[in-house]
C-alpha cells in the first residue's frame, strides 16, 4: 500500500552494516512516507541508539559488534534491556527467530514486506508498553492453562503458575503487550504466523541437563539394553533410537558416544539417532554441540578426549558424532511423530517429558510410543515417571538399579481405560498398639512391605515435627528408624541431610543428599539442601544455582525462595532482593492460615508473612 509522500509520525532508526539490500529498505520505508535515519557501524552502543529517540529500530544483527554470533546476541541483549525500544531484528539466519525472544519481531531474509509494514502499523495503533509483573486472575490463569494443554499438552496447575507468569510476562515485554489479555489476544492471532505459541514455549519448558546425567539407566543401556537388542537385530543390521524431549542435546550425543565406546561391532550397521524437542532454542544448542563445564560435570575425562574440542571454557562435539543424530522439532501432542521408512524403533529415551502433561496425554503419547516400537523394543523414562494406570502394553524390568519398560511381544486383550478417581483407602493393618504406637510383635523383618511403609510414613510424620520445633536428637532417632523400615524415604533422606547441615557437617549432609537425589531427581527439596550444603561450604554462587532449580520445580517453595531474597540483599542487587521478596509475600498469601511453613524453624504463615512485609517495607526506604 503506497501511501506516497506522505509523511507519519512514526521515526524509524535503520542500523545496519552496509548491505546492498539495506538500501533496497530504506526506499521502501520513505515511499511509504516513514523518516528513516541511518546508521551504519559494527558498533551499535545503546546510548547512541536511544540519543536518536526513535519510534523504532530495525536493526541488521551484522551491525552489532562482536566477532561470534553469541557475542552479538550478548549486544542485542543489552540493547534491548537497557533502551526498552521496540527493535525488529533482521538476520539471514531464519532459527535465529526462536533465539532472540526479547525483539519485537524478527526477520529473515529476503525480506517480508507485508509483514514488517504489519509491525509498523500495529506500533502507530498501539505503542508498546512495557507490562508491570502480576499474577495472574483465576479466568485469565483458566485461558492461559486450556489453551496450552489444547495445543501443547503441557499443565500449568494454579500451583505453579509462577513460571507461566514469568514466561509470559517476557513476551508482554518483547511485543508491548500491556496485560495478560491483551497478550492472550496477540498469542491466538500469531500463534502460527509468527511461531509465537513456539517462541513462549521456549520460555516454558525447563531444558537444564547433562550428560550421563542418570548413571543407572547408562549401566542397564550398556551391559543390557544393547546387547539384547544387538542380539534381536544381528541378521537386519540396523538399529533405530529415539531421544524424545533431547533439550540441548547431551542425551542423543550421550547415547551416541556409549555406542562408539562399548559396541564397536556396530561399525557396519545402520544406526540411526532421531532427537526432537519442543523447544527451538534448546534444538539450536544441540544442534551447535557446545557445552560449558556444568553440562559435563559427568562426563570422564578419556571421553572428553576422544568426543570434544576444547574451546576456551567450552567443549565442542565431534562433528563426525554430530553428523550421527537428526535433530527435529517436535509436539508430542500434536506434531507428525518422526517416520523411518518401513521400520520401527528400538529403543525410545523419554525421560522428564511427560511430567508437563495429564494422564489423558500421557496415555495418548505412551500408546503412540508403542506403536512406533519394534516388539521387544525398550522405553525409558524419568525416576519419577511410571506407565501404572497408564499402559499395560509394557513390560517392567529392573536392571542395573534401573527401571525399564520393554513392548510385549504381542499386545494384550484390549480392555476398557480406567478412569481417574479417588485413591482407594489403604487397608487396615492388624496390629495391636500400645504406648509409643510400636505394633507388638512385629519387627522391621517381619512387617508385610503395606505394615512397613506405614510405620516408616507414621515415625517420619512424627520426625517433622520434632524437627520443626528444633528437638533434633529426637528428630534423628525418627529419621533413623524411618530409614531402616524404607531406605529410600525422600524424606528423611533429607531430614538427614539438614540435620548433618545444621551440625556443621557438609559432607556427611551431601552423601545423604545425594542418596535423595538418586531416588527421585526431580524433588525440590533436595536441591534446596544442596543449596543449603553449598553455602555451608562457601559457593553462595552454585548455591543460588541450586536454590533456583529447586524453584523451577516448585515455585512457590518459600524458603529457598527467601534465600534468594537474602543473597541478593547481601550482594546489593536489591532490585532483585525486592523481586524475590514479593514473591515470598505472594506464595505465603496462598497458604492456610496458621499453616507452619516448613524449613523455616517453626514459623507460621502470619509470622513469615509480618517478617517479609517488614522487610519489604525497610527496602523500600532505600533509594
């Protein structure tokens, strides 16, 4: 639409580096009767882009300085923050969109006119706003929440939806939304055109791992899993793995290594490695293969040698290993599922995925995995996922400490789902009781596995609350007996762990974290401990690192919360110390009243509450 030579209000700064074809755009904007300024620098400074004071910045990512990609998105990323400008970014490099999430709109080239004259308008009808942090109203939180467990399969429960707010409330800053529904609105208009359901979800799904990250299933990968299947294949030759929800990457390349290493009669099969994820950004990373030293915390140092470049700080993959995965974006949910012709996996690595979906989703994807495997074929999942009440189209093995699901031969008799409902009341367990609710004549060695863990459950209950009102001796015996009856109870595990912290004992605190987390890697508690061992040991950096995992699993986890609070107070970032702090008070607004908040030395709600507020307050008077 030409609108000749007439002149707009909208002041458009055009940062480029020279190209030919930024000519091309410049005339484009002032026939459409736009004031176009022009830098062209290798050096685009913040201050000099926002002294233009322009309405709007296009800005070619060749013109920022930095001699790598990632150091331009370092600059792109201080840009934004610090002149809160609407920037549309252009880039040759069409992934690049679901890595700069914080730019308006972005890019590639050659160039959409209609959509950038789209952009253009939309900003001379609704400047950007930059969005105040909120929580979210029931009915806005209810939209948020069917829309994406429509589309996605992922659940947002009321509980945690302090990361969805955090990973909306980015896009509300990147697009100008002003609030949560106006946001809603853009999300279904753009859903698709501009990949904007794709862009939140890389800010919804947590991608943090490492490599041989679970040392059991590695065993049972190494010294089972294979060999079986190595035996099923040896006339086909061929061998077909799938790593389902890869995030960045150090699971597929993981597996790809273990292959190279104990199995070199492979040399002449046809192995295939298919990867896929949700997130855009973490298939970027998988793809480049290059990881800092927190991601191969776990990785010994002959295969360090043999499968990675040292790069500075970083370690690249091999490319030849590299060339053996496929990485692929996939939704579970909705997406065509990845399709070998003629053939059928043998082994599919689905670990930590399906904790983000309901039961109904679940069955859905579990039956699907089914039907992608060969018969004998094996499924891995998370320490804490399980296919009970989900699939009987499996069977379980323990091997090498490890729980694996192989597909049956044949499927079984179909039979009508179960339904979710209410757990049944566990039975009575026939014991006599006296004084101290010791069951007579019934020790450790003779309860019934029921009896056990129901004794073990009743002594940890009562070490709790010897432990909230800091009666530690006691607290330890409890803890004590509770591990003799259950060895793996979480928590006493930790109430272990914190008790050694408390006397000062970090390594006897860590070899009982350790064990906890070995049982169930995805339990906040844990990590909050270990945040707790670490700042005992004087790392307050990994034990921040550590605080923030265990909120990324529970949000409102207020403790570890208001350690964080603590930390940024005494470092002196007291924006963020203000940040956390109402999020205390916004997590303690939705507990119980008179609810005993745990970890916090016996302090109710109204108490932790009244403390934070005076806290909030004292902060408030500093400038």
């Amino acid at each position: 639409m030409n609108r000749g030579q007439a002149t707009n209000q909208l002041r458009i700064l055009l940062v480029s580096s020279g190209a030919p074809w930024v000519d091309t755009l410049s005339n484009w904007l002032r026939v459409h009767g736009y004031t176009v300024d022009r830098l062209t620098t290798r050096a685009a400074d913040p201050y000099a882009l926002q002294a233009t004071q322009p309405d709007l910045i296009l800005l070619d990512l060749e013109a920022l300085s930095g001699s790598s990609l990632l150091e331009r998105l370092r600059v792109l990323e201080r840009l934004t923050s610090f002149a809160q400008l609407p920037v549309i970014a252009i880039a040759p490099d069409v992934t690049l969109e679901f890595e700069l999430l914080d730019v308006y709109d972005f890019l590639s080239q050659p160039l959409n006119y209609d959509r950038l004259l789209a952009n253009i308008r939309r900003l001379e009808q609704t400047p950007p706003v930059r969005p105040e942090t909120s929580e979210l109203t029931d009915a806005q939180w209810e939209r948020y929440h069917h829309h994406l467990s429509l589309h996605t399969g992922l659940q947002f429960t009321r509980r945690n939806s302090v990361l969805l707010e955090r990973g909306l409330h980015r896009r509300m800053c990147a697009v100008g939304a002003a609030d949560y529904d106006i946001y809603y609105r853009y999300l279904t208009r753009f859903a698709d055109s501009r990949n904007e359901l794709k862009k939140l979800l890389s800010l919804l799904t947590v991608g943090e791992t490492t490599f041989f990250r679970y040392k059991n299933h590695r065993e049972a990968f190494v010294r089972y899993m294979l060999p079986d299947l190595i035996a099923q294949r040896r006339r086909s030759r061929n061998l077909r793995i799938w790593s389902a929800g890869c995030s960045t990457g150090e699971e597929p390349y993981g597996i790809a290594m273990l292959l190279q290493e104990h199995f070199p009669e492979l040399a002449g099969w046809d192995v295939q490695i298919v990867a896929t994820d949700i997130n855009k950004r973490a298939l970027r990373a998988a793809r480049e293969g290059i990881y800092g030293r927190r991601a191969l915390r776990m990785v010994e140092e002959p295969y360090l040698s043999r499968y990675f470049a040292r790069l500075g700080e970083l370690h690249v993959v091999d490319p030849q290993l590299r060339q053996r995965i496929s990485f692929n974006y996939l939704n579970l949910k909705e997406s065509d599922w990845p399709e070998i012709p003629s053939e059928h996996f043998d082994l599919i690595f689905c670990r930590n995925v399906m904790i983000y979906f309901d039961l109904a989703t679940t069955r859905q994807i579990v039956d699907r995995f089914a039907n992608a495997l060969r018969p004998g074929g094996f499924l891995l999942l998370g320490h804490a996922e399980t296919l009970q009440n989900v699939s009987d189209r499996f069977q379980r093995l323990h091997r090498e400490r490890a729980f694996l699901y192989q597909l049956q031969e044949s499927p079984p008799r179909p039979v009508a789902p179960k339904l979710p409902s209410e757990p049944a009341a566990p039975a009575p367990v026939a014991t006599t009781v006296v004084p101290g609710n010791q069951a007579v004549g019934a020790s450790p060695a003779t309860m019934g596995t029921g009896a056990r863990n129901l004794r073990a459950e009743q002594l940890f209950q009562r070490a709790q609350t010897d432990f909230t009102y800091e009666r530690f001796a006691e607290a330890q015996e409890k803890y004590t007996e509770t591990l003799a009856l259950q060895p793996d109870h979480q928590g006493a595990l930790i109430g272990m762990g914190l008790l050694n912290a408390n006397n000062g004992d970090a390594a006897g605190a860590r070899l009982f974290c350790e064990q906890a987390i070995t049982v169930n890697d995805l339990f906040p508690d844990s990590y909050f401990l270990l945040g707790l061992i670490l700042e005992l040991e004087g790392d307050a950096i990994q034990a921040v690192k550590e605080m923030e995992k265990a909120l990324w699993l529970s949000p409102c986890f207020i403790v570890p919360r208001h350690a964080l609070f603590r930390h940024h107070r005494r470092v002196g970032d007291l924006r963020a110390a203000r940040r956390e702090l109402v999020n205390v008070i916004r997590c303690l607004e939705k507990e119980r009243p008179a609810t005993i908040i745990p970890y916090s030395g016996g302090l109710s709600r109204e108490v932790f509450l009244e403390n934070c507020r005076a806290d909030l307050s004292r902060l408030s008077e500093i400038p």
